[in-house]
C-alpha cells in the first residue's frame, strides 16, 4: 500500500474524530458585546465550563452584573459551588473574562437537553439595560471506557499504528534481500582473528 494514501487516510481520521461541539453565542445591545462560550453537549459526570466575554465601545468604564441560572425545576441534576452572579468593571477597549467552571452534569438521571440562561444587567442613570441569552445543553450517557482507560490505550494504539507504517515503508524502499547481504568490515580488511 501507499504510504502517501495510508497517511492520508490516518490524518483524515483524526481530523474527522476530533470535532469540538460547543455553542458560540453573541449579543450586543447599546455597544455592549457579550460573547458567551458554552458546550452544546457534555457527559454525564463530567463538568461544564462556561466563559462570558464582555466588551464594549464607549469611552467610560462601565459595570456589568452577571447571572448563570441553572435549568428551572431540574436544580438537582448539577452540582455547583461557585458563585452564580458575578459583578464586573469593563474599561473601554477591555476585554472581560467571566468564567463559571465546574458545574457538574450528576449521574443517575434522564439523558436529555437542559436550557440554561445567562443574564447580565448594566445599570445606569438614564436607563438599565437587561439581557438574556438563553443556551441548551444536552446530557448523554458517560463514557464507555474511563478517561484513566484512554490515556493508556490511546498512546498506545497510535505507537502501534506508527510501527506499523514504519515497517510498511521500510518494506516498500528497502532494497530486496538486503537483509541476507552482509556489510563491509568496519575494519578495513578481514576480521581481526581471535587469539
């Protein structure tokens, strides 16, 4: 076989089975850009990471409350102990990174889509400004093999495969019947004889 194609053929696996899912939202309302980053689905037991950046156009600091509301009634499938409101100063030109990390999707309920929703407020004298930004994940069952599993048979698996080409290549350009041929004396000469 080619090694060319065969190296195509790994690389196109790779790049197909390494998709991201995630979800990219962004609102802007009065010069202020919120852009949230979510994932779209996630393992049940595993955690949720979300990150909100703020960023706006006008030309004085302005301050942003920040809300992440977990799925209404269904509290009870997460856990989480960290803050779920966040107040933040933006200067003009500034970008803010607000993380809430570690939400974790419990084990031992239904496989099915939650609606999260964040909400950020900007209070000001002549008026308040109220987002919403609503945002769906989805649960599915936890991984078949563990992650402790993966991190060995994946190395693994892939040194494997790389023999495995190596060999392939070796076989391909090595001259025929080279192996049976012995190669010249380092020495110069004939072997120094054993005394």
């Amino acid at each position: 076989m080619n090694p060319r194609i065969l190296f195509f053929c790994a690389f196109s696996f790779l790049a197909v089975s390494t998709a991201a899912y995630a979800t990219t939202l962004v609102e802007e309302r009065d010069g202020i850009q919120i852009t949230l980053y979510a994932p779209d689905w996630i393992w049940q037991g595993q955690n949720i990471n979300v990150l909100v950046v703020a960023e706006h156009d006008r030309n004085y600091r302005i301050r942003l409350s920040t809300h992440l509301f977990l799925p209404k009634g269904l509290e009870d499938h997460f856990a989480y102990d960290g803050e779920t409101s966040q107040a933040v100063f933006v200067e003009p030109g500034e970008r803010k990174r607000i993380a809430f990390v570690n939400i974790k999707a419990l084990s031992g309920h239904p496989r099915q889509f939650y609606e999260f929703e964040f909400v950020f407020e900007h209070s000001v004298a002549d008026g308040g400004l109220l987002v919403r930004i609503p945002f769906h994940v989805r649960t599915i069952r936890g991984p078949m093999v563990s992650e402790g599993t993966w991190a060995a048979v994946l190395p693994a698996g892939l040194a494997a495969a790389w023999c495995l080409v190596i060999a392939m290549y070796l076989m391909r350009h090595a001259k025929p019947g080279a192996w049976k041929t012995p190669s010249e004396s380092i020495f110069g000469g004939d072997p120094p004889k054993a005394s």
